[in-house]
C-alpha cells in the first residue's frame, strides 16, 4: 500500500528531527512535542529547520552574550526578543552564510521564503505564549512579509503534445539522453500523462505502489499531504499510458525494500521526487524551451484545463486536494481573465445589419467627400 512508503518517508524526518532537535534549546522539545498530534512529521522537521536558523542568529546578538551554546537558550531569553530582534532577522536571512557548508556559500530568502520563517517563529512563540512559559509574543507584533504573486506558468495543449511526443519518440534529446531512453520511454511518458491527467502532487506521484492501482475502475490510490489516503480517478489515455509500463514493470527485479513501488529508476529502487523533477525538465525543454516547467506546473496545467472546461472551481478543489477553494481560486483567478474576454464579446450593442447600414452610409460620406 501507499502507506508503506509515508511510513518509510515519516520514519526518515522522524530520525532527522530528533538531530536537530537535540542541537535547539530545550523548550523546542516541549514545543514539537505539543503540536505532533496536529502537524505532519514534514511539517515540524521544516520548522525545526527554520528555528534553528532563528537561534543561530540570535546567538550573534546581544541577547546571548555569554552564551557559548544554542542549547542554553532559555525561557528567559526568549522572553527577552522583542519586534526589533525579528525584524533584524527576516533582514538577515535576505542573505546569509550557508553554516552546514564547508565552501563561502550564501542562501537567500525572498519574500516567499521570509514568510514562512516568521511564521514558524510565530507557531513557536505561540505555543510558548499559551502555556504561560514567556509573557511577551513579539513575532505577533511584526508584519508578514508581502508576497506578490507570480503568474501561473502552464502549457498550452500544443506543447502538452509536443512535451509527450518527445517522451514517446525520444526526439530532441541528446546522444547522451537517447542511450538511455529505450529503457525508460513507457516509464517517462507514463508519469508525464499521469500529472497531466490527474493533477497529482510529486510526492503523491512518488508513493505509488503496485497495489495502489485498479484498471477495472481506472483509480489510484494517493497519500496526500498530511497523511489521508484519497482515490483519483484517471481517463483513458492515463489507463493506456499505465498499462504499457505495467507490462514493462512485471518484468523487472527490484531492489531490495522496493519491490512494492510501481515507478522504478534505472538502479531498480522507487523513482526520488529529484528524479522526476529532471526527467520533466528533460523533456519540457524540448516542448516549452521559454517556460521554466516543474512537476506542479503540469499539476497547474491540469488545473487550468479541468476548470476552463467545467468552470467548476469546487470540482478543480476537490481534484486537486485543496481543503479550502480560496487556494485554489487563488491560483487559477488568471484564467478569469480569458472568462472575462468571454464575456465582452457575448454583449453586442448593434445587430449586424445596423452594423452594415452604418458603415454603407459612412461609406457614402467619404464618396462624397472625396468629390469635393
């Protein structure tokens, strides 16, 4: 089942958190422990993530002066940051020193990235606030950083065909590519049909097992983010694509602890969501060269063309695992636009035939005028 490989993934980031919790301050502990009943593993080793970058950068201000380890930050301390500290953080991580490289490497953060970190900064301080461990709840006092958004980034249904004709033939790749492609053809090209026919996430499209799989009623069982199993129902071309690499994937030799997963590398072991990220950016290159396209941009491009043929938002929603339909109105209002360009074009103003008399006496005026 799916739920082999969330277990495998859960168990993974459970071991990763507990290291680097064990280099945070003890009230970290506390606080992870509080919210594991209503966060995925996922979520609370990306969070960890961000308060470690936090107190790295506190430890260089002068609320830690003498305090020669991250892991002696106290309550005390913390109650001590106020709006200021926060503040001079989210500047900070514009552009800081990579600490876990041994190379002169920076990491930036844009608006985006600032955002997510103040708000696991807030989670935390918000956890700490409501069991009366600090009184002060300075990340509250500052405003989250304002995030213009991108427009969406899609193919067009003639580079949807080119991007699997590519997949199916192997033209416009390399010599290199090429070598490899027979192997590969019925795999690549189902993975691609599949995001383009579902919609589904990567880490979705990764969990896949053999048995996650009906072809008497065209479904696929996923894991969604958080952990919930859910049904998606695909069409024919998805079935036909499935079912040429379902022939070609009964004949191989797994490796050893990936005999249940259905898309298998080269080396015989469960595809990484690395993976398919460039095997989509080797064959969208050929068909979208101009357009930078990532497994959730064909997600978004299944997303545009379910709703621009049902104009049905709560359906896309629904497809797409999204629990509120604000996000997914958010991300598909661009197509409003051409709903709009639909609307100014079904008011007419003048029937045709007034239209012709107009233009007939208009006409007749520049005659007459060129005449004089």
């Amino acid at each position: 089942m799916s739920g082999d490989f969330s277990s495998e993934r859960t168990k993974l980031y459970t071991i990763k958190l507990r290291k680097i919790i064990n280099d945070l301050p003890p009230a970290c502990s506390e606080y992870f422990r509080g919210i594991e009943s209503t966060s995925s593993v996922l979520t609370r080793y990306g969070y960890a993530l961000d308060l470690r970058l936090f107190f790295r950068f506190l430890m260089g201000t002068e609320l830690c002066s003498g305090v020669d380890d991250m892991r002696s930050i106290d309550y005390s301390v913390l109650d001590k940051v106020e709006a200021d500290h926060v503040e001079r953080f989210l500047e900070y991580i514009s552009l800081y020193p990579d600490e876990d490289c041994d190379n002169d490497e920076f990491i930036s953060n844009g608006e985006r990235g600032k955002a997510r970190k103040l708000s696991s900064v807030r989670s935390f301080y918000k956890y700490l606030y409501k069991k009366g461990k600090i009184r002060n709840n300075a990340p509250t006092l500052v405003d989250t950083p304002k995030i213009h958004q991108k427009p969406i980034v899609r193919l067009e249904p003639n580079e949807i065909a080119d991007l699997l004709d590519s997949a199916e033939s192997g033209d416009g790749l390399t010599d290199a590519q090429k070598r490899f492609h027979a192997r590969t053809r019925l795999r690549d090209t189902a993975i691609l049909t599949l995001f383009l026919g579902t919609g589904m996430r990567i880490s979705e499209l990764v969990g896949i097992n053999l048995e996650d799989l009906n072809f008497m009623s065209n479904e696929v069982r996923i894991t969604r983010k958080g952990g919930g199993q859910d049904i998606l129902v695909f069409g024919a071309e998805v079935r036909s694509a499935l079912l040429n690499y379902m022939i070609q994937r009964e004949s191989m030799f797994p490796a050893e602890g990936h005999e249940n997963a259905f898309f298998l590398s080269i080396q015989q072991k469960r595809m990484s969501v690395r993976s398919i990220e460039l095997l989509v950016k080797k064959y969208a290159q050929i068909a979208a060269p101009l357009k930078h396209i990532s497994p959730h941009k064909l997600r978004s491009t299944y997303g545009t063309m379910l709703y621009r043929e049902t104009g049905d938002i709560y359906l896309v929603a629904d497809v797409l695992g999204h629990k509120d339909v604000n996000t997914t109105r958010k991300h598909y209002a661009a197509i409003s636009e051409d709903r709009r360009r639909i609307a100014a074009e079904v008011i007419k103003l003048r029937d045709e035939d007034e239209k012709d008399q107009s233009n007939a006496i208009n006409s007749d005026a520049d005659i007459n005028s060129d005449a004089v």
